[in-house]
C-alpha cells in the first residue's frame, strides 16, 4: 500500500506540463503556477466526435488534475519534514524496477515455452487434487435468428442431431439465416461466459445443465438456441483439455520462469565472488 501511495504521488508530481510559456494559447485550467493547454489533451480528444464528447473528456480530465494537483500542495504543507524526503523510496523503486526489467527481457529471451505431451499427462495424472473445477463449463453450439424466423422447431430437431444429412441441412440454415452461428471451436468454455450471450439467467446452473441440454430464448430482436453437447460441474476433474490450457501449461512454465529466476540470481552472485566484486565478512 506504501508503495502504491509513493507511485501515485509521483505520477501526481510529473502528469501533465508544468507553467509552459506560450502567451498565444489559452490555457484550459490552472493551478498556482501550472498550466494545460489544449496542445496537452491532443492525444485525449482523437476519438471525440461531438462537443458533447469533447466537453466531458475535457472536463473530466481536468478536474481530476486539479484534485491531484490540490491534494499533493495540501500534503507537501502538512506532512512532516522528515516525511517529505522520498528520496530513499525513490531510489528503492527505481532498483526494483530497473531488476524487474532485466528478469523480464531475460525470461523473455531464455524461457523454452514447448511443453511435451509426457510433461502435460505427468502432471495431469499427479495433481489431480489441484485439478478440480471452481466453475461449470461446458461444450455447446450457439445460433441466432431473428424473431420473425419460421424453422425454429427444425433447427431444435437437429441441432442435437450427429446425422451427416441433418447437419447439412442446419449448416444451410444458418448460412441463410443465422446472425450468429457458435460453436467455440468445439472447446470448453465457461458456461458463465456463455449467459452473457443469452437474454436469460440460470439462478440453480447444476441443475439445469442436469436436466437440459437446450436452451431456447427471445429478446426484441433475436431468438437464441443453445444446445448444451456436454458439460462438467463444479467440483468435477477438469477435463483434460480445460485443464492444460488453464492450469497445467501455465503453471509449468512459471515453475520453469522461477527456476530460471533463481539461476540468474545464484549463477550472478557466483560470478560477482570469483571476480572480486563480492565479499562476505560474516559468518
């Protein structure tokens, strides 16, 4: 929290121009002897397509400058003088980050990010207790008509079908009528996610995906069926393909990012002794 309160203080300090001598251009606002000009807030005002945009941008902007302009002078008056001196601090954050840059680049350039299948099946079958999902996914089938569309009990026919001939017949169909044909590449998705799509809310999930695998509902527009192939419970395994893209992939590479982390450090520090640049005097 000290930290954060220390960078906002410094973006509050070196945020806009400071008292720029141009007597031809009105300022937009001032505080004490510190100015912005409209050549400030070029770049702000790229996507402002009305006054109306221009105002609010403008406005917006300029009274939380002001704020952070009148909470800093109110600060530098009051806090002790031994609180005013953050030169220690910034000198700290400055170490840090410049060190964060260099792990980064360093990761960046030397981390092998190839996973083998061993390495993926290995870990699924060791830590299957890691592996248990918090949320309901699902693998479902999405389409979107128009409320004036006369095949809706077609398509709830076949949608569900793994006939050859019925799924020609549903890919003509939504190729002629749909606004929205998903499948979300036959991959888990959350099953969360997928309500944000629907005009609908499910208040007992578990339930529901036990008992149905179709959803129909309507909007003023558009009518939505969702056919629900398959689906896993909180609380459920993950299923092995959720769970590579999720959790394994990413935590092999971080355990693999730590190591390298912890090599440089070790390998540097050695480095630094045999050369002479180190010394420990105790123990």
């Amino acid at each position: 929290m000290r930290l954060l309160v220390f960078i906002s203080i410094l973006l509050m300090i070196f945020s806009c121009s400071e008292n720029k001598n141009l007597p031809d251009e009105k300022p937009v606002a001032r505080f004490l002897d510190n100015y912005i000009y409209w050549s400030d807030l070029a770049d702000l005002l790229v996507d402002a397509k009305t006054k109306e945009d221009t105002f609010t941008i403008v406005t917006n902007y300029i009274n939380k400058w002001a704020k952070k302009k009148v909470l800093l002078d109110i600060a530098l008056k009051n806090l002790p003088s031994e609180q005013l001196d953050v030169s220690k601090e910034v000198e700290e954050y400055k170490n840090s980050l410049l060190t964060y840059r260099y792990q980064q680049a360093y990761v960046a350039e030397k981390l092998d990010t190839s996973v083998s299948e061993k390495e993926i099946v290995d870990y699924y079958n060791s830590n299957k207790n890691e592996l248990i999902l918090s949320e309901n996914i699902v693998k479902a089938f999405l389409i979107q008509f128009s409320r004036n569309f006369n095949q809706l009990n077609v398509v709830k026919k076949i949608i569900k079908s793994n006939n050859p001939n019925d799924i020609k017949t549903l890919e003509t169909i939504c190729n002629k009528n749909a606004y929205q044909c998903n499948d979300f590449q036959n991959e888990w998705i959350s099953f969360n996610k997928i309500l944000t799509l629907l005009p609908t809310t499910i208040n007992n999930q578990q339930d529901f995906l036990k008992n149905n695998n179709l959803i129909e509902c309507k909007d003023s527009n558009f009518v939505y069926i969702l056919h629900i192939k398959e689906y896993k419970l909180i609380g459920d395994l993950m299923p092995k393909e959720w769970a590579i893209k999720n959790i394994i992939i990413p935590n092999i590479l971080m355990k693999r990012k730590l190591k390298l982390l912890e090599e440089l450090e070790e390998k540097s520090l050695k480095d630094y002794i045999n050369s002479n640049k180190v010394e420990f005097f105790y123990p």
